[in-house]
C-alpha cells in the first residue's frame, strides 16, 4: 500500500492505484524524490528511488505516469522497444535508458520505469533550464551530430520515391482518417481534408 506521503497523496486517485498495483506486482517499494518538469508532456515525471521487498537492493529510477491515447497505434513501451531493435547497438547503449520493470496499466493509464545511468541525474538538465543562446546553439550541434552521425550511421537514400510516399512514412498514423491533421484541417482551418492542394502563403502544396 502507498504510505502517507505528500508527493504521492496528491496525485489523481488512478495514478495512486497504478503505484499501487506496481508495487504490489514488482515487489517493491517506490518513495518519490523529485518531481521532474520542463518537458512537453502532460505526464506526471518523477524521480524515485525503487527498493526490492525481497532482496532490499535500492536504485533509482524515473517514473512516468501517463494516460494511453486514443489515436496512437503503440504505446510508449512498444516504441521503446521499437527504437531499441532499429538503433545500433552502441548508441543504444550510450544514450537509450532500460526499462527497469514492464509496464503497469490501470484502466486508461500506464506507469513506465526507466532506469537511469549511473543512478544519478546530476549531470542533467531539462532544455528549458537553459536559456542563453551559446548554451542552446552547443546542445543543438551536439544533438544534431549524434542524430545524424551516431544514429544515423547506416543511412541509405531511396531512389525515385514520391514526396507524398515520403510523408506517408513520416506521419505514419497521423494521416489516418479522423486523427489530428484530418481533423485539424477539418475543424481549425475550415477546409475540406479531401481536397488535392493547400495554399500556404501564395504558394500551393500538394495535400499529404
């Protein structure tokens, strides 16, 4: 059971549940230390330290509370895993946390554990702690080095593949009937999503 504790007494009552079921399904013991904000999510994200009831071994961990949505063909731990079968083994292994238990669900809400390497989050900062130019401009080299370089390091082009073929495989899921972009268009701009162009600032482009 989750003991008295302001962190976790505050959290919507299925969040609490999921902890509990967490607990009682991973034989642990989960106390938070941090609430982690600055991302763009409307998940709960905290820093906790996870202790086994059966070998008393303790690590810390980041717990993310979520809600599973609706027009995702995934879920978070699918295309965790996803990432971690395409990536190469080296970068996975220097920039892709573990999950350290499965997933637990409650109703439409989920709890995902990620361990952290190290055990430590002093070296890190979410990007909105950062706010001068010179600071942001090196973390986006950095990023778009190991992305393109580290990530990419197998890349291959496709030949005589159609722009739209392009972002069929880009959006995915996106394009789909009745999900966001459709319904974007359909209820925020006033147009019809069937139709064969868009004008953007005089310029017309093809529909995706």
């Amino acid at each position: 059971m989750i003991e008295n504790n302001d962190d976790f007494s505050s959290l919507p009552e299925k969040y609490r549940k999921l902890i509990e079921l967490a607990q009682d399904r991973h034989k642990i013991k989960i106390e938070p230390l941090q609430l982690l904000t600055g991302g763009r999510t409307d998940a709960i994200v905290s820093l906790v330290s996870v202790s086994s009831t059966e070998t008393n071994q303790i690590e810390h961990c980041i717990l993310k509370l979520d809600r599973k949505s609706k027009f995702a063909k995934s879920d978070e731990e699918t295309r965790h895993h996803t990432v971690l079968e395409k990536a190469p083994s080296h970068f996975s292994r220097n920039h892709i946390p573990e999950l350290a238990f499965n997933r637990v669900e409650y109703e439409d809400a989920l709890a995902i554990f990620y361990r952290i390497a190290g055990q430590s989050l002093l070296k890190y900062r979410p990007l909105s702690r950062f706010d001068r130019e010179i600071q942001l401009k090196a973390i986006f080299q950095k990023t778009n080095t190991v992305l393109l370089s580290d990530w990419n390091a197998n890349l291959s082009f496709d030949q005589a593949v159609h722009p739209q073929k392009v972002l069929e495989k880009w959006l995915g899921f996106r394009l789909d009937a009745d999900k966001p972009i459709e319904q974007f268009l359909r209820d925020k701009a006033q147009v019809n999503p069937d139709i064969n162009g868009l004008l953007i600032n005089g310029k017309v482009f093809p529909n995706p």
